[in-house]
C-alpha cells in the first residue's frame, strides 16, 4: 500500500485493512502548500473578532512505522516540523492490527488508533489537534457557549478493505485495486464548534487504489479518498523501496467570494517522501508488490475413448470393475476412478485400464513428477519464502485446498483455511498424490504487504506442526 501523509501505510489520510510485514521500517516525511487570503481570529465562543493577514504557508509532518508479526503496525509521528505558529510540534502514536486478510482476492478487515497530542500555547486554555496536523490556537476543546467537543486525541477505528486484481490485456501493465470503508470517531469524526474547521461525515471515510507496476522493481499507485472530511487525490512511484508522491487534499472545498480564509477548507498541494527497510532481506529496501500472478493452466482435451473396448471373458471384467473412488487433479478437480486389487486404475463407463489408452487419454493437469527441481529435492521459492520438501507423497482431497500460484509451470495449493504468509503449501506429483513443502527461511523483499499467519494441527501430514 502506498504511505499516507502522518499515519504509517495506507492512502493519504485513510487507513486500509493492510499492514506492513514483519519487521519493515518506513519513514515518511510530507508537506504541503496553503494560500489564503486572509487568516481569521477567533474569540472564545468561536466568532471571528478579526484577521491576520493571508499568504503562502508551508506544513510538514515527518512519521516511522514498523510492521510486527504479520499481524500489527505501529509507529510515531512528528507533525509541523518547524511550524510557523508556537504551541510546540504535535506528537503522535498509531497503530492497527489485522483481523482477517485474504489468501487471494477478497476482503480484509483491521481495527485500529490513532493518538495526538494538545498543542500548548502556555495561556492555560485547553486546546484539540486538528486534522491537518499543525498546532492552531483557533481551535479550543470546547468554545465558551457551544455544545460541541472537539475531542480529536484519539481516534479509534474499523475499516474494511477489498483487494481485487485490475484491468488485464495483452498490453496492460500488471494491476491491482483495492477499495476501502470504515467508520471511526475522533479526527474522523468530531469537529470544532468554529466554522473555518468543516462539518464531518459523522466518521464514515472512504478510498480506492490502483497500484500499476511499471518495472520489475517500480510501482505507481493512483490515490482517492474521503476522510470524513476532505477528498484528498494522490499519485506515488516506488522504486525499490524508495518512494515519491504529490498529493491534492481538499479537492472538495470551492473557492468562496474573496478568497480562502480557512486551511481546513481550502485545496492544498503537497509532496511525500518515503523509504521502506526490510532488515531480514538479501537487500537493505523493500521491493514493492502486488497481488500473487499465476499463469492459467494448459487443459488439454483428449479425444474420446474408443467406442468399444472388449475385454475376454466376463469373470475378468467383473474382477476389473474395482471399487469407486476419485483423485484430485492438479487443476483443483475431483475425478472418479475404480481401483482393483491389482493396482488397476479403471476410468470410463467400461472401467477399461488406463494404461491400455495412453498415450490417447490421460489426466488434466500439470504434475512435479519427472521435473529437475522436484527430483533433485530443490527448495520451492514462493511469495517471498523458501518452502522445503517435508514427508512423503500422500493423497488430499480437492475440497480441502486452493490454488494459491504456480511454480515452473506445476500448480501450488494451500489449506483453505489458512491466512497469508503461507508456512505449508503443496504440491501436484502425479494423479490423486501431493507433496508437502513447508517454509524454512523467509525473503522479507519479496513479501506481499497483505501478509498473514497460517495455522495447522498434527493429526495428519500435511498439517504437521511447523519445525
């Protein structure tokens, strides 16, 4: 996910249900401009008794955030760094935790906070943070006379998030989107009783995302946002890690007669900066993601049996008849057999052998058997991890799994009811058997942001507990 402007990773001003992966460091430093034409005093109770003169003023916020586990992000935030006004810069804290992610398309969902402190003007009088992150004298906890607080220290929230693959063509660059709605209270939520600060969506916030990549190693991501208060646009290119952006907030405000008078209600140009860390990767920066590709299978389509097949003597077609049973195919499919007692693999209504119509007829599918890698025992990278060969071949069943990618041209499948990162997956070696691989050593590089843990039980082999 791109970098908002205070708050760790997400849009500008609005979080997703996404975080960092385990260990990644991003720091992010933002600004923007501001002109107005004049800048309105206040008095107590929140009426304009006069106005400074208008200008040009420049803000900018400065913040680190760290992913833990897979499963969390926290991080500190500086805001006005070297703001025109005193009342000191705003210190904040914030931190999300992941309650659902999926292991492909879907929807994840996260809780999380937000906490800032009061500007102090040293004349005793209780003051709120505002939105856009520079201390104001302008904007009391509660004017005199009013019956609104301004409780904006800490804002708590839920947000959920869709991620979906994007536009696909043979000219189209690879593509993700996500949309995101939550619904949280304090700067989302409760405004000032002034009217230079806005009225709220009553704390519903809304966004949506494009993430194109352009290189190997290069993501553009498109912005778009409501964050209960102002529609903020955003573009930001991530090169290895390293991250630029220009962002447009308050696209929603119209000019009035005689020009802006208020920040929060004016349109406002800024820039951003970001790096990303990952101490457990090959390479000190972060490479940017997006969504697990997998090539479509190959189905191949065999010719009909022929349309008799006659087997001597009906003692022997009674002995080949064999028991029902299905395998899973590569392709996620079950398909019905008979077995006999002599190893036979009967298919078809005449339950005629296999092996008597190969080369004609054979399973759907992509299988290891055979292929260098698997036969030399090589280790299986994907999605960032190294995943290593763990016990023998033994059959699933297809509804207990999902394709989750590919690797040199043979499918790779998960438990269904695990979460990203996947520590267990497995793979296809011939008709109705898998291979179990399980994670030994994580490339945090390569890690998609959308990571999460997989669990498993020791009842059966290809739940075996992790080494």
């Amino acid at each position: 996910m791109g970098s908002t402007l205070r708050y760790g990773s997400g849009l500008l001003d609005v979080p997703v249900s996404s975080v960092l992966p385990h260990l990644n460091i991003r720091g992010t430093y933002s600004g923007f401009w501001v002109g107005l034409a004049r800048r309105p005093l206040l008095d107590e109770t929140g009426q304009e008794i006069g106005a400074n003169p208008g200008g040009r003023e420049y803000f900018s916020d400065g913040s680190l955030a760290v992913g833990l586990f897979d499963l969390g992000e926290v991080g500190l935030s500086v805001q006005a760094l070297g703001g025109a006004e005193s009342g000191g810069d705003l210190l904040g804290l914030f931190g999300r935790f992941r309650l659902l992610q999926p292991v492909d398309q879907g929807i994840g969902l996260a809780v999380g906070g937000r906490y800032v402190t009061r500007p102090d003007f040293g004349d005793g009088v209780t003051r709120a943070p505002g939105r856009l992150g520079f201390p104001d004298a302008r904007l009391r906890r509660r004017h005199v006379g009013a019956d609104r607080t301004m409780g904006t220290r800490l804002s708590l929230y839920g947000v959920a998030t869709a991620y979906l693959r994007g536009f696909e063509g043979m000219r189209v660059p690879a593509n993700d989107m996500t949309f995101s709605l939550g619904w949280g209270g304090g700067m989302f939520r409760s405004a000032s009783s002034a009217e230079i600060y806005g009225e709220s969506s009553n704390g519903w916030f809304a966004g949506a995302s494009s993430h194109w990549r352009l290189g190997e190693s290069t993501v553009l991501a498109l912005l778009a946002e409501h964050n209960g208060f102002d529609v903020n646009v955003g573009a930001q290119v991530d090169v290895s890690g390293a991250r630029v952006g220009v962002h447009y907030l308050g696209a929603n405000h119209a000019r009035p007669a005689g020009g802006y008078v208020s920040e929060y209600r004016a349109p406002k140009l800024g820039v951003l900066a970001s790096i990303s860390v990952c101490p457990e990767a090959l390479r000190l920066r972060c490479r940017p993601t997006l969504m697990e590709r997998t090539e479509p299978d190959t189905i191949f389509i065999p010719p009909p049996p022929p349309d008799t097949v006659v087997i001597a003597g009906a003692g022997a077609r009674a002995q080949l008849e064999g028991e029902p049973a299905t395998v899973c195919l590569s392709t996620g499919q079950d398909a019905p057999i008979r077995l006999t007692a002599q190893g036979d693999t009967l298919i078809g209504p005449s339950a005629t052998p296999i092996d008597e119509l190969r080369p004609v007829v054979d399973f759907a599918g992509g299988y290891a058997f055979g292929a260098g890698w698997f036969e030399s025992g090589a280790d299986v990278e994907f999605e960032g991890g190294f995943f290593r060969k763990s016990a023998d071949a033994f059959p699933i069943e297809c509804g207990e799994i999902l394709r989750v990618g590919v690797h040199q041209g043979v499918p790779v499948f998960a438990d269904r009811a695990v979460l990203r990162p996947l520590d267990v997956i497995f793979v296809p070696v011939r008709v109705g058997l898998w291979q179990r691989y399980e994670r030994w050593r994580q490339e945090a590089m390569h890690r998609t942001p959308d990571a999460g843990p997989s669990s498993g039980t020791t009842d059966n082999p290809r739940r075996a507990a992790q080494p």
